[in-house]
C-alpha cells in the first residue's frame, strides 16, 4: 500500500487484504480462524505479514496498513487514521510487562533506583515503555529488540529492561531480580487491567469494509477459543521455546474475555491510560479513543 494519505478504496485490496501482526503466540492464537479459512470474510482476503509491535507501531505512523496490531501507547499518534476494532485487545490484568535487573551488587532495589541509569525498552512506541515512563520517570531508556533485552541486562550494557512476552514468564528461570510488574502497579492503583496493544483498521477503508473486517476478525478470535487444543498447538510455532504449558498460560493471559470485548472497563482502562500518559507530558496531546460499533 502506498505510504501517502491519499483516500484508499476497497478497491485497493481487491486481491487480498494485509493483516499485520507480531509473531507471537497470543496473536497467532488470535488469527488462527483466519488463517485456517474457518470463518466467513464476506469476500474479502487476508494476507498475514508478521512483525515485532514496534515495527507495526511506525509502519502504522506511516499509514502503510490497512489492519494491524498496534501497542495503546502508539495509538496515542494514529487516532485521526486508524480506528480500534471492538475485539482483539490485549490487557495485562493483574499481570504485564516485567522491569528486571541483574542480582548483585550495585543492582538498583526498586523502580526508584533506576532515575537517570539506562533501562532497555522493547520500543518508544510500545505500552511498555510508557508504563515504564509513567512508574520509574527518569530513567535513561535504550531502545533494544525485545528478545534482546534480556542479554543486555545480563552482559550489563543497561541497569535494567522491561521484558515482554514470554520474558514475562520465564524471567526468574533466566536468574533475573523483579523490580516491578507494571500490570500489578497498575491494577493495584486504578482497579483496572493495563491496556497493552489493540487491533486497529484504517479509517478511509470505509464503513462496510470494516465492518465485514470486524465481523472476521471476531469470528477468528471466536473459534480459536472454542478449538483452544488446536489453535494452541498452531500457536506453539511462534512460542520461542516455552513449553506447551507455558504456551497455554501464555495465551490465557492475553486472549480472553478482554479480547473477544473491551467492555465499559477495558474502554475506561484506554481513556485513562492515554489521560494518564498526556498529563505525564508522555504524549503531545489528549486523546479520545474511538472504536469500531461493536455487533451484537
């Protein structure tokens, strides 16, 4: 697709439609109806195109997608083009993205500690780095991919870095210290569960087209739920090595109830992360999220 702001027409995708998302196993979860042909696209094709959410985030700030994955923290600079599906939202309830040190001495003892030293950030862009900036303002960040962050607390290259993903799972294994989950934080101040990434379309697609994009898009979500075993063994390709146990707890954590609807909570959840974010000076401007009519 062009990266200019010119009208797009469904003519444009006449062939096929891009539905870009991260090749992780929640999303290929997510997508597994769609990608089975196990549910009605109303005439429309899918091509998948798979990338980590901060290439997603900027390739979004381009225009260059018609449907994709984005972190709430990007969303922030895409509202006036892309509009938020009803369904396909991660939410972190209770549970999100991990801030880990290395154990030893001079290893800082709390969020507090980090002020001015050097945390590794899966992305400027991404939820968790504005978590991070909204619970340990001050830190330096260092943009580094994130199945890198990892290696680069332990070899010492920063002080700190917030893990996503897996890493929310695995990081004790790996000899790591906790120095917050921020899905905790967040629950535990506002009640809510911490909005991470949503499922956006292009505005100028329009109206019918979204709707039968939404509708799709649901029904996937829809039938990878109710063929959990299989879709969970599909969704085993993109698990980097966790074990299928690991996997299916995975997966519950962020394809769930939020998933298949936002809700009056999750929405509120949305509008207060976003608020919360503008009042930090974390993004330029206030932000009114604006979803999909969700069908019932």
């Amino acid at each position: 697709m062009s990266t200019t702001n010119r009208p797009v027409s469904p003519d444009d995708f006449a062939n096929e439609i891009v539905l870009a998302h991260s090749p992780d196993s929640d999303d290929a979860f997510m997508f597994y109806g769609l990608r089975q042909n196990a549910v009605d696209t109303e005439g429309l094709k899918y091509r998948h195109e798979l990338a980590d959410i901060e290439t997603l985030n900027r390739r979004a700030l381009n225009g260059e997608l018609a449907i994709t994955a984005v972190s709430i923290h990007a969303y922030a600079y895409l509202a006036d083009r892309y509009v938020l599906l009803p369904h396909g939202a991660s939410f972190g309830d209770g549970y999100g993205p991990c801030v880990v040190c290395r154990t030893g001495p001079g290893a800082p003892a709390s969020l507090a500690d980090l002020r001015g030293r050097k945390v590794a950030i899966p992305g400027t862009l991404t939820s968790a780095a504005l978590a991070t900036r909204l619970y340990a303002p001050g830190t330096e960040p260092v943009v580094v991919p994130f199945d890198r962050i990892g290696d680069a607390v332990l070899a010492g290259e920063v002080d700190a870095g917030v893990l996503i993903h897996e890493g929310q799972l695995t990081w004790k294994d790996d000899g790591f210290r906790l120095l917050a989950d921020l899905g905790v934080l967040w629950k535990e101040e506002t009640g809510l569960p911490l909005p991470l990434g949503g499922n956006a379309v292009r505005k100028d697609l329009g109206e019918a087209t979204i709707a039968k994009i939404s509708r799709a898009l649901g029904a996937s979500i829809e039938y990878a739920l109710a063929n959990r075993e299989a879709a969970l063994l599909d969704a085993m390709r993109f698990s980097r090595g966790l074990t299928k146990e690991r996997t299916d707890r995975f997966v519950g954590m962020y394809v769930n109830d939020w998933t298949r609807s936002y809700g009056e909570k999750g929405r509120k959840a949305v509008r207060l992360f976003l608020d919360r974010a503008h009042a930090a000076g974390a993004i330029p401007s206030h932000v009114e999220p604006e979803w999909v009519r969700e069908e019932r």
